[in-house]
C-alpha cells in the first residue's frame, strides 16, 4: 500500500483498516488479516511500558519499534508516531526527526495537531516525508484538555477542529487522525477535506477506522474507552492458559512423555 493508494480508497468510497502495532508478531498478524496501514503509536508508552500516559515516550522508544514493524511488515503501509516534544519546538528539530522515521524504515510520519502544526507539516512534505495529521482528543495534550474527553461538542471548538482540518489538508497531509468528536463533526469534516479521515471514537462517516490492537484483541483492559470494541479476548485466554501450565507443573502432569526427550 502506497501513500496515493491509500489516499485512492477515499475516492473508491473504500474503508480504510488501521491498527497500531509495535513488534513483528504482531505485523506479521495484522498483515495476514490485510489491513491498509499499520501505525507504531506513541500508545505504545500506555499499552507496551505500562505508563499512565503517552508523554515520556522518546524518539529512541518510538524508532526501535518502527524498525521491528517496518522490517516485518511487507507490504503494508506503516506509519511512525511521532512522540511529545519531537516535533512541537522547533520546524527544524521536527523534519529531523521526522527524517529518523523514514529512515528507520517508516513510509510516513503522523503528528497531533492543527493549524499550529501546519509550518511542520509543509516542509516535511516539501521534502517528500509524507504525513499523517491527527486532530481531537489529542492524548499528548492530555493535561491541557483536562484529561482524555471528547472534543469538537461546542460550536466554536467544532468550527476550530473543521478549520484545522482543512489547514492540514491545504499543507500537505495525506490523512487525518480524528478522535473522540461526534459523530456529526466527524461526517462534517470527511465531507469537507479530500483526504481521508480515520476516525477512533469519531462515528461511522470517516473514511476508515484505526483501533490500538491491544484494545482490539482484548489485551489490555486497564482503561476502556467507549469506543473500544474488543473483537477478542486474550487477556483471559492467556490467563487461562497460564493458569493451566501452572496447575499442570504443580501436578506433575507437564511435561508429559510426549514433551520429553528419550
Ligand atoms: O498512538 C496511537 O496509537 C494513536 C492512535 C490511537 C490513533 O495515536
């Protein structure tokens, strides 16, 4: 999947499929389902290092997991997150960094912001680093949105979100992130921008859905949000394995004759 193939499925009116991933297990999965794009998120500071939010992840952090995926993946689009302060102080510092994505092996970058962002998101496009905009319920603002809440409910915010959009469109972008806005703002914005939405907590109307896997499969239930649908549940079938292989060793009945060497 190609940046213009991606871009081409708006157009088909053909759904998107997005999840993260951060290792080549999981790629490999991801990839076999036939996914369009994996991206390696910063999420992977809340659901891989067990932090209460995304904002210690470091570029290190984020490059060895991109090359894990990208040397995995074989015909995926994947899609670097870019971490909290990798980006936001200075355009110089940003394409930089976003240079260290491509070369570990990413074909796009994605950054969290609008309007403010859009000096980062030229030139990064201007040299051919193609970019993922991100607008909402943006996580590496926790602090300064007052927690993880919807975005966009109030008139003017809603405008703002719209304007933003069509601002990351205008530089360059070749998709949006939105997440956690209603439904009708999202549909509002799709309509609005020729390049596709993926929404996450943003309704039915994007032009294609991203999930954290580890939400997806059911893996990690520390913090739910309502739009997660868990399509698995493998915290408790690998807990019930565990428990299985604990009893079995504790009774003597693992390993049996047909695990051992004669
Ligand atoms: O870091 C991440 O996984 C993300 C997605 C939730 C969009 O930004």
């Amino acid at each position: 999947m190609t940046i213009p193939e991606f871009q081409q499925h708006k157009r088909d009116k053909k759904k998107l499929i997005v999840v993260t991933a951060y290792d080549a297990l999981f790629t490999r999965i991801v990839e076999q389902a036939g996914v369009s794009a994996i991206l390696v998120g910063d999420s992977l500071g809340v659901v891989v290092q067990g932090k209460p939010n995304t904002l210690s992840v470091t570029m290190d952090d984020m490059l060895y997991h991109t090359k894990l995926v990208a040397g995995a993946a074989q015909r995926t689009l994947v899609i670097g997150d870019m971490p909290f302060m990798s980006y936001q102080a200075s355009t110089e510092e940003a394409v930089r960094n976003a240079g260290r994505f491509l070369q570990a092996g990413a074909i796009a970058v994605k950054l969290e912001g609008g309007a403010v962002m859009v000096d980062r998101v030229k030139a990064m496009t201007s040299i051919g680093i193609p970019v993922m905009g991100h607008l909402g319920m943006t996580p590496q603002s926790v602090h300064a949105l007052g927690g993880y809440k919807v975005q966009g409910k109030v008139k003017d915010q809603a405008t703002m979100l719209l304007e933003d959009a069509k601002a990351l469109e205008t530089a360059g972008a070749f998709a949006i992130v939105l997440e956690a806005i209603p439904t009708s703002l999202a549909k509002k914005i799709t309509e609005s921008v020729s390049i596709p939405t993926i929404g996450i907590g943003a309704g039915p109307h994007c032009d294609g859905q991203v999930l954290v896997l580890y939400d997806l499969l059911g893996l990690f239930d520390e913090f739910v949000p309502k739009f997660v649908k868990p399509y698995a549940h493998l915290k408790a079938d690998a807990l019930q394995a565990l428990r299985r292989y604990k009893e079995e060793v504790e009774q003597g009945k693992f390993p049996s004759d047909s695990e051992s060497y004669h």
